[in-house]
C-alpha cells in the first residue's frame, strides 16, 4: 500500500507557495505521555537522535501525565499543521480520543509504547503501534530468577521448597504492567518451581513510588522472609534497591535478596554489574523510536511501509520489538 500524504500535502503547499520556493521539509509532532518517567524521557533522546539521523524535524510536547493537557496538545498541533502524530498515549482511552481528532483531521498517528485497544487501532487505517511484546519480559524475568535460584538453593531461605516473593507492578491500566506480571506468574508456575507472592502492589513505574512502598512493606515483614524482588521496571527495582542498601542489603555485604527490573537503565545495568539486582530485560528504546521515525518520514515522503523497512513483521499496523535478557549469570 502506498501512502500519498506527501503528494497531497505538496500540492496544498505549492498552491500557496511562490514559484521556485523550497519545497517543505519533512516534519512530525511527538507527544510523550510524561517526560518524569526514567524510560520514557531515555526514549525521547533516542527518538530525536533517529529523527535527525533520517533528515525528519521533530516539534515535541509533554503532557505531564495529564490526559486532557495531551488531547488539548493534539488539537492545537492539528490546527496549525498536518504533521504525521507521534503520541504516547497518557492512557489507553486518550488514545482513542487522540485518534478520533487524527481521523477527522485525516493525518496519521503512530502510537507508541502505551497501547489503544485494537478495536480503536483498527479503526483507522492509518493508525499504527509500535510496542514490546510484554509477555516476552515477564517471561524472561521468570527465567532469571530460575536460574540463580538453581545456581543458589540457599536462596530458599527458609528451606520450605517456595520461593517467597514481592511483586511491585507498574500502573495497574497499562498493558506492560499487566502482561508482565502474568507473565512473570505463569512461567514460574510451569517451571515447575512453587512461588509465593507476599506481597503485591502498584508503584507506577516510580522510583519514589517504590522507595516508599517498601518503606511500608517492612512494617509488616521481614527482608529476611523475603526470597525474591520483581519489579516490573527498574526505575522500581532501583527504587528497591535504594531501600534495601539502607537496610545493609544487596551491598556486597552478604545480605541478599535477588532483585530484578526491566528496561536495562544504565544505572541498572550497573547495578547488575555490581551483583547488586541479579538481572533486568532490556527494553530497546533505541529501536522504538528508529520505527516510529521510519513509519512518519515514509508518511511525509509518500514511500510505502513495509516490513523490509522496519525491520520486524507488522501485523494490522502493529510492531512488537523484542527484549533481550540481560544478566550477569547469563
Ligand atoms: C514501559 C517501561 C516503564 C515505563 C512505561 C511507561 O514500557 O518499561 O519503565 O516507562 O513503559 O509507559
């Protein structure tokens, strides 16, 4: 399929442009969700080092996490210019509000890592999703653990043949929050493996979200009842593991309780380095935003997208990039 937006949009540019003008340059509108989130604003780097490598200028709007501050954002962007829409969605519904302004305004939109429902995806044909598949890290993170755990019986603390663990999930809407937890809970059953959650909760991808959550935890357990912290993230993880090195733990000491995130934040990476987290899933930003700068020049150039061009399969105008597993043990 061939996307004509360049040729139409030239036509209504040369309509007002004198004779020997230079034509446009290719332009797009990206709007992040919130530029406090640690991944989040690590992607928004990347996504204005792929726009300048491929020649595509960027105007940049942050929501602060607010949803009609981002609809409001969108609507003044379609008012003043039919730029291809970049969006991170501040939640799943926005985004389909996002696109309903889209579709009337006839301009496409790539979303990207906070996903719409399919049914709103699928109902606009230029409306595209580039994401993870969330599965794959809450599967791997089960395999961390699987394997340390099989590398280090102690770990078992208290020898009762399950492992007891914390699980502090991301913001309970998002699609990443809830795959990965499933996930992370249906490999380690079939591994064969008994886990026990002791506790639950949400900390929204925060780091201070975490710092505090544990803070709370230790009024009613004990670090040493606790066999395992997963975190799905490692703003979170770090945020834990600020926390548990207050407590004389996961400093080389001797104390330890096995911690995993998921994004590889430089700062995680380090901190699995130091064998201070055993392990986090590397969330590749770098190629998120390489695909949404792809798909929105080709819309300005009229070049039609193809698999070829992004890299990956497409499937109804979604793109999962993978993870990779990252860990000391590997
Ligand atoms: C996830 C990422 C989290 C957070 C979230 C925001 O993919 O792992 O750290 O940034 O996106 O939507």
């Amino acid at each position: 399929m061939k996307y004509m937006l360049r040729t139409v949009m030239a036509a209504a540019v040369l309509g007002t442009m004198s004779l020997g003008a230079q034509a446009a340059e290719d332009r797009a509108n990206v709007f992040y969700y919130s530029l406090n989130d640690t991944f989040v604003n690590a992607l928004s780097a990347d996504m204005r080092d792929s726009a300048e490598a491929a020649g595509l200028k960027l105007s940049e709007y942050d929501a602060t996490d607010d949803l009609a501050k981002q609809l409001t954002q969108v609507q003044t962007a379609l008012a003043q210019n039919k730029n291809p829409l970049i969006v991170n969605p501040v939640d799943a519904l926005n985004g389909e509000a996002v696109l309903r302004n889209a579709r009337r305004a006839k301009v496409p939109v790539i979303f990207f890592n906070r996903k719409p429902l399919d049914k709103v995806l699928s109902s606009y044909q230029d409306a595209w999703y580039v994401g993870t598949s969330a599965d794959m890290a809450g599967e791997y993170q089960a395999q961390i653990l699987i394997d340390y755990l099989s590398s280090h019986p102690q770990a078992d603390k208290n020898g009762n043949g399950q492992i007891e663990y914390v699980l502090i999930k991301g913001e309970a809407t998002h699609q990443d929050t809830q795959q990965r937890t499933s996930s992370f809970i249906r490999t380690m059953m079939n591994s064969g493996i008994a886990g026990e959650p002791l506790y639950t909760g949400n900390a929204d991808w925060s780091y201070s979200k975490a710092v505090n959550m544990m803070r709370e935890l230790l009024f009613t357990h004990k670090l040493s009842e606790i066999e395992a912290i997963i975190c799905n993230n490692d703003a979170m993880a770090l945020g834990v593991l600020n926390e548990l090195q207050a407590h004389g733990y996961n400093n080389g000491s001797g104390n330890f309780i096995p911690l995993i995130g998921i994004d590889a934040l430089p700062m995680a990476v380090e901190a699995v380095s130091r064998n201070q987290m055993i392990g986090t899933v590397f969330n590749d930003r770098r190629s998120i935003a390489e695909i949404c700068v792809k798909i929105a020049k080709a819309y300005c150039e009229g070049t039609e997208i193809t698999e070829d061009l992004v890299n990956l399969p497409i499937n109804n105008r979604q793109i999962e990039v993978p993870y990779v597993k990252y860990t000391i043990t590997k």
